[in-house]
C-alpha cells in the first residue's frame, strides 16, 4: 500500500504550566467530572454536512450514503459506463499529488478489466498546502467538463496528472495549452477559469471531503451501487486489493 498526502497540521506549542497545589486539583477534577455528565445526559444535536462512520484511528469505515450517490455534478467527472456499472469508485483527488499519480492508472486498468462493471468518478480535494497549483488545476479540470463533457475530462486529466506546475503565469497558459490541445476553446476555457461558479464547485468538493474524514489523498469509497456496501481505499493501493475489494462488492 502506498499512503496518502496529507496536509501538514499547524505546529502547537506548550505554555509553560503553573503550579497547582493538591486541593486545587482535586476541585478542578470535580468541577470536570460533572460537566462530563452534563455532556452525556445533555448531548448538543448535530446539524450542517454529515460526516463519516471512523475507526479509532480516524480512518472513515464509511461515509454518507447521500455523499456516496451519484449526482449531476458527478456526470461529465465520470469514466466508465454507467447504463453497465454495479460499482462505483468515487474518487477524491489532486491531480499534483504523487500517490494520485500512482493510483491513476490502477483506476484506469480496473474501469477497463471490469468491461462495464465497474464506473469511476473524479472528485476534488486539491491539497493547496502541499501544491500550490493543485487549485488551479481542479479549475481547469471542472472547466474541461464543462466545455467538453466526460471525455474531455478524462483526457485532461490524464494530461495533467502527469504534469507539476507552480502557481504562475506560464502555469496558467501550459493548463490553457492542455485545453486547446484537446480541441477545447481557449477563451471560454479562461473565462470559465474566472467564474466564480468554478471556484464554488471546487470549494464545495473540498469541504465535502473534509466532512466525511478524508484526511489525504487519494481517498476513495468503492460502492456497490445495488446494495449500498461501500468499502474505503484510503490511500495508493495495488491492483490486486482494490480488485479485492470490488469482488468482495460483487458476490
């Protein structure tokens, strides 16, 4: 198993403590004790996006089922097909990310082995911390959807997954370049890549994977589209496990 990048916490720093004398300290365990209880017999209600069902150690066993459905915006970030698929892939990436690069062409050999079985779906989690162009690059990928469908996606993709930049004007016209090679406008293309609906649909992509605890990439939940059985691949798999996990989905 390869792991998966992910974005460097803030450093913390410790205070210099105080000295507490015993009595203190037994009140201050008290006082914690009885807001502990208040909490148990009181529990807040949970409200905004759902989150994910974890391990102790933080790794999702599962996420929503609403988040792990096909929607409209999934439809041109799509490859396979999806008259055929009983499995689904969903897969939360940045397309500068190492272990995404490796990962690809798993993915891409399973959507061909399976001959129509299995569909796989690109979602954005661009790691900015870690790649100061991965941002830009989910723009162009949503704008290459936009302009061009599925298969302009796809090809994009493979196009810039392979390919490091930095967040600069000559950046910005090699994602351009990649555009017009695939046939695709150039002025729509920049004009899509300022429209603040792009910027949204990446942003709510990002928060999504946030929710349901995806804490690197690549992060992907493999779904059995009939029964509703997810199984979580988090991280840069071999082959032959993720295939495991997709037979497993099909017994």
């Amino acid at each position: 198993m390869e792991p998966q990048e992910t974005a460097p916490q803030d450093p913390i720093t410790t205070p210099n403590k105080p000295a507490v004398t015993m009595a203190a300290a037994l009140v201050t365990c008290v006082a914690m004790i009885a807001v502990a209880l208040i909490i148990i017999m009181h529990p807040a209600s949970k409200t905004g996006t759902p989150t994910a069902t974890t391990e102790q150690s933080g790794t999702p066993t599962s996420i929503p089922a609403e988040v792990a459905t096909l929607r409209p915006s999934d439809m041109n970030h799509v490859r396979g097909d999806l008259s055929k698929a009983q499995v689904l892939i969903f897969e939360y990436s940045d397309s500068d990310c190492p272990y995404c690069q490796r990962f690809h062409p798993v993915l891409q050999q399973v959507v061909n082995d399976y001959q129509g079985k299995v569909a796989w779906v690109y979602r954005f989690y661009p790691l900015t911390s870690l790649h100061p162009d991965a941002y830009n690059e989910a723009l162009a990928l949503q704008c290459a959807s936009q302009l061009g469908g599925a298969k302009a996606f796809n090809t994009y993709l493979d196009a810039a997954i392979n390919v490091t930049l930095n967040p600069d004007p000559q950046s910005t016209t090699m994602l351009t370049t990649i555009a017009t090679s695939q046939g695709l406008d150039a002025t729509k293309f920049n004009s899509c890549m300022t429209d603040p609906a792009t910027a949204t649909t990446i942003q709510n992509s990002i928060q999504e994977a946030q929710a349901i605890g995806a804490a690197g990439t690549p992060f992907s939940v493999v779904v059995n589209i009939k029964t509703g059985k997810q199984i979580i691949i988090p991280g840069s798999y071999p082959i032959e496990d993720v295939k495991k996990d997709i037979d497993s989905l099909l017994q």
